[in-house]
C-alpha cells in the first residue's frame, strides 16, 4: 500500500519545461494555443503610453523572428501547411502591431494640447540641452 501511494506521488510530479525555469514570458510560438492567447490578450489590452506600444510590438517582433525561423524549417521540409500557418500567424501579429501604432498615435494627437504645455523654462532648458 505504502509503495502504491510512492508511485502515485511520483506520477503527479512534473518537471516543469525550460521555458518557465528561464522566466521567459514571450509564448511558445511553436504552441498554437500560447500564440494565440498571448495575441488575443495583446489584441485586447490597451497600451496607456507609446513605451508600452513600442515594447509589445518589439516583443512581437522577437515572436516573429523565430516564426520566421520555423518558416525556413518549414520550407527545407516541404511543409506547405506549415509555411501557410506561420504566414498567417506574422501577418496576424504585424496588423496587430499596426493598429495599435495607429491608435497610440492617434491618441497623442488628439490630445496634443496637454502634451506641449510646457513653461518658457521649460522650453529653454530643452533648447539647451
């Protein structure tokens, strides 16, 4: 009985992939369900400042660098299904990078008048450096 709840025990423990011992929080763009999770949360989730709209895109940027990787394996492989899906996923994140260029910047002209409000010292001190 004692040795059946040992096997059991060791059953339920699972090492954990290199990814998350890594810390890396970029998806596994060989995973279609983290893709796709991480680009609907993106998708959906508004950037507040143009450093977070330039930070998301640069990471998805890094996501379609090694799409683009598995897009080589694919096409040294013959996988024309393969090819066709990472296609779809780089063109998928690249219009997801340009809406939300446009709305971040449409954002800042919009409200242009509160982010050049600046004081006569201000604008010097700006001149100088």
């Amino acid at each position: 009985m004692n040795e059946n709840a040992q096997v059991a025990e060791k059953a339920r423990i699972k090492p954990l992939p290199d990814k998350y011992l890594a810390c890396d929080h970029l998806p596994d763009p060989y995973n279609e369900r983290d893709l796709t999770s991480f680009m609907t949360l993106w998708s959906e989730r508004p950037d507040k400042t143009l450093q977070d709209a330039i930070d998301n895109c640069q990471t998805a940027e890094k996501i379609v660098s090694v799409m683009q990787d598995i897009c080589g394996e694919a096409m040294s492989t013959n996988k024309i299904d393969k090819l066709a899906w990472c296609n779809h996923y780089i063109d998928e994140l690249r219009t997801i990078e340009l809406r939300k260029y446009d709305e971040i910047t449409s954002h800042i002209f919009e409200y242009m008048e509160q982010h050049c409000k600046r004081s006569a010292e201000e604008i010097a001190q700006i001149k100088q450096d």
